[in-house]
C-alpha cells in the first residue's frame, strides 16, 4: 500500500485527539467556509472573501499578512485546528499569566491568600463557575496559611503536570 502524501500520524493525532468529533467536524464546516477558492488552504484571498462576506469590504494588506505570519506553515486543515487548539487552549506564556497573578500580589511574595482569589475570579468579570474554581484550586499548590502559589500554578496552566504527561506518554507508548 502506498504512503498517503502529506500525512504524519504522530504530528496530527496529537491535535485531533485535542477535541471531540463533532467539534472537529464543526471546524471542518468554518474551514470550508473561509476557504473560499476551496483549494485546501487559507490565503490572503480567502481572508479577503471572508472578510468581504461580513461585510467588510476593504481591509489592509498588511493587517492580513499579520493574520497569515501567525501560522506556523501553509494553512490546511491540520494547522488550522491547532491554531484553534492553542488559541482555546489558552496559549498565553507562563510570564502573561504570572503576571496576571502579580496584580493581586502587590507584596511581591509570589502567593496570593486562596479565599481572596477564589472570591475575585468568582465575583469579578468573566466569572468563574464552582466547577471551574474547584479544578483551578485543585491544581495549586497551596500552603498551610491557604496561600495559594500562583507561579506553580501557571506552570501548571502553560506546561500541564506531570501526571498528565505520563498518561499521555503511555497513551503513545500503547498506539
């Protein structure tokens, strides 16, 4: 049996294992409409159409080339849904959300109490549900003051723990 072009298992099971089937299908649904020449790719063209299909008629070059220098390689379906991986996934660095965290550190002591966070990210702004908190708190490493270390945390949140990676190692290992 021949080889399929362009394929390579171990790079793309990685991301399509990132989300449920009927989400990938819904994408495979956005990436067919802003492909608009339906060629297998997003271009400038493609991002122009789109663009114009909402209704925005003229939009800088160099606005759409910042939009393509943010892929990786060309854009196919695989690079397209993990761009979208890394942006729902929250893709910040480590240091934009240590520095989030230092907001509510004004000490400088790289912990922040666990009551008075808990009480903000469930109170302020873009709330946080009891399932949410909970899964954040869990993460954590909190001390017995109940100071909870917020640097270990967006290590946590940037790079997973290691449990996560052994299970994901054997996982492969399995394959």
């Amino acid at each position: 049996m021949a080889p399929k072009k362009g394929k390579k298992k171990a790079g793309t099971s990685n991301v399509f294992s990132q989300f449920e089937q009927s989400q990938i299908q819904e994408f495979k649904e956005a990436f067919g409409m802003i492909d608009a020449n339906r060629d297998g790719f997003i271009d400038k063209d493609d991002l122009r159409a789109t663009y114009a299909s909402l209704g925005v008629m003229s939009i800088e070059n160099s606005k759409l080339d910042e939009m393509m220098a943010e892929a990786p390689a060309a854009i196919n379906f695989t690079v397209f849904l993990s761009m979208l991986a890394d942006k729902l996934n929250g893709a910040d660095s480590e240091d934009v959300i240590v520095n989030a965290f230092k907001l509510f550190d004004p000490e400088g002591k790289g912990s922040i109490p666990k009551e008075y966070l808990s009480e903000v990210l469930t109170t302020q702004a873009d709330r946080f549900n009891e399932d949410e908190l909970k899964s954040m708190i869990d993460a954590a490493s909190i001390d017995e003051a109940g100071n909870l270390d917020y640097k270990g945390l967006a290590y946590i949140m940037t790079h997973g723990d290691d449990e996560e990676g052994e299970e994901e190692g054997e996982e492969e290992e399995e394959e």
